[in-house]
C-alpha cells in the first residue's frame, strides 16, 4: 500500500516548489568569494589560470620580453617623486608595520637576532631597517634598483647569493614575479636547511598593474615550495597584502614534494 501523504497537494506543492528552487540554490552556491585560507576549500578560476599545472595562479600576459618586463618596474621604483616620499614621509610609518610583523614572527621562533635574513624586493629597504631595529643586524634587502647600504642590486628571479645562505626570507613581492617557480626556487636555493621564508600576499583582490601573477589561493605556493612544508597561514593586513604565509625549508636536502 503506498503512503497516503504522497497523494496530498500539500505534498505535491513541496515536490514542485523543491525541484522549482535547485537553480536558486546552485547560484547561490556557485557565488561564493574568491578569498580563502583552506587551501583545500579553494574556489578555482577558469581553467585558464592554470599554470603547468598549478591552479590558482595566472601569468598577467602582456610582456613581450623579459626586458620589457623589468622596464614596467624600473618605470614606478625608479620614479623620483615617488622615492622622495617613500624616503621621507613614508619612511617611519612603514617600517612601524614591519617592526610589528618581525616582532610576531619573533614571538613565534620563526626569526632570531642571529638570523641572517634577505628582503626580496625591498625597494627603498622600509622592511630591511625594520629587521635591523627588531634586533635582526645581518639584513640586506635585493631589488631591481639598488639602495645601499640596505638593498643591492639583484633579481629574484637569480638571487646573487650562493647556495643556502640564508636563515630566513621576508618577501611581498611575489605577485611581480614574471616567473613564479624560479622566484620560489631561489629561495629554496639560498635558504639553508631549516630556513624560514614568509610571504606577504594578496588573495582577495588583484595587485596593481605592476604585478606579473594574479594568486586566488595559497595552493599554487604549496606546490612551487617543493622543498618545504607550509608552517603557518593567517590573514594580515599589509599595505594591500591580505594574507601571510610562511614555509621552512625541509632539513633533508633530498626531501622533495611527491619524490
Ligand atoms: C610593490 S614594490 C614592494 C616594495 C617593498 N617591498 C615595500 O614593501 O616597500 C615591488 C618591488 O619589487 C621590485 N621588483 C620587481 N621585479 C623584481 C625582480 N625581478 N627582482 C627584484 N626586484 C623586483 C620592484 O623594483 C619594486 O621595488
């Protein structure tokens, strides 16, 4: 005997109305934001995005050559007027929020004062003066245009450093880099075993039109940092950078992702 409820209209109006709102509900889930820490739970762009295989991670095109590439950054760190008022006005109020972020990284034995410790993309070098007034002394910064003492002349994508010279890596450069794997392959380079690199980036929305790379989740770093294991992620607020992530570099040489 079939069940009398299945004959009721009320029943039936439930049955309509039901199969009625399933596109509703597929939109709604389908529109969820883009900003996430799970690197499990992340929602995947396109399938343009993808790069050799890592997702989340797109190359901005529009670079005919490396040259061409290295010239869009010179045309903002090199401009005068924006040097005059990263040294002067910006100066202390900048380096006040790195103080901050080093002291954290401090509290948590992620940077020592007897860390030696290399600023990717330092600029004017606001984060190298911040390390060195945490107590951090042996602090360079590298960029395209060099500032000494606090930053030499160097590109990321071939640091001029030798093989694991480093204790510890402070980057928030990592949406200029033209070449994602190289920039990440370097620091495992001249990171020594057990070395700590932190990443400050951007996940919620896109970098300004100096950046090379648009990341959507932090998945694409764990794939690019092969030869260390994600320690820590949070979300921080840094100069337009929403998201900190750090790796330490495994102490066994041959210890690599998926070998
Ligand atoms: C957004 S600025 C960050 C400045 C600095 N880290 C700060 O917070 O004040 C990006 C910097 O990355 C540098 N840069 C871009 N491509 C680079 C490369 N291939 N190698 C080294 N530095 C690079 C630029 O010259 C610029 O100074």
């Amino acid at each position: 005997m079939k069940p009398t409820h299945s004959k009721t209209p009320t029943f039936r109006y439930f049955l309509i109305s039901f199969f009625l709102s399933l596109p509703f509900l597929f939109l709604l889930f389908s529109l969820q934001p883009h900003f996430h820490l799970d690197p499990s739970t992340a929602v995947h762009p396109p399938p343009e995005y993808a790069l050799n295989g890592t997702e989340d991670l797109k190359i901005r095109p529009g670079y005919s050559s490396y040259a061409s590439y290295v010239q869009r950054q010179l045309n903002k760190t090199l401009n005068p007027r924006l040097r005059q008022i990263w040294t002067t006005r910006d100066w202390n109020r900048k380096i006040q929020v790195f103080v901050k972020f080093f002291d954290e990284l401090k509290e948590k034995g992620l940077l020592s004062n007897e860390s030696k410790a290399l600023c990717i993309g330092a600029r004017v070098g606001q984060e190298v003066e911040a390390l060195k007034r945490v107590g951090v002394s042996d602090s360079v910064g590298i960029d395209l245009v060099p500032r000494p003492p606090l930053v030499i002349k160097g590109d990321f994508h071939q640091q001029p450093f030798a093989d694991e010279a480093f204790d510890f890596e402070f980057s928030n450069v990592f949406d200029h880099a033209l070449y994602p794997d190289k920039f990440v392959g370097e620091i495992e380079r001249t990171l020594k075993p057990g070395g700590v690199c932190v990443l400050h980036v951007t996940l919620s929305k896109r970098a300004d039109k100096y950046s090379a790379n648009d990341l959507y989740s932090v998945k694409p770093l764990i794939t690019l940092f092969k030869r260390s294991e994600m320690v820590h992620v949070r979300k921080v607020d840094g100069f337009g950078l929403d998201t900190e992530v750090v790796f330490r570099k495994k102490k066994d040489a041959n210890e690599i992702q998926g070998s």
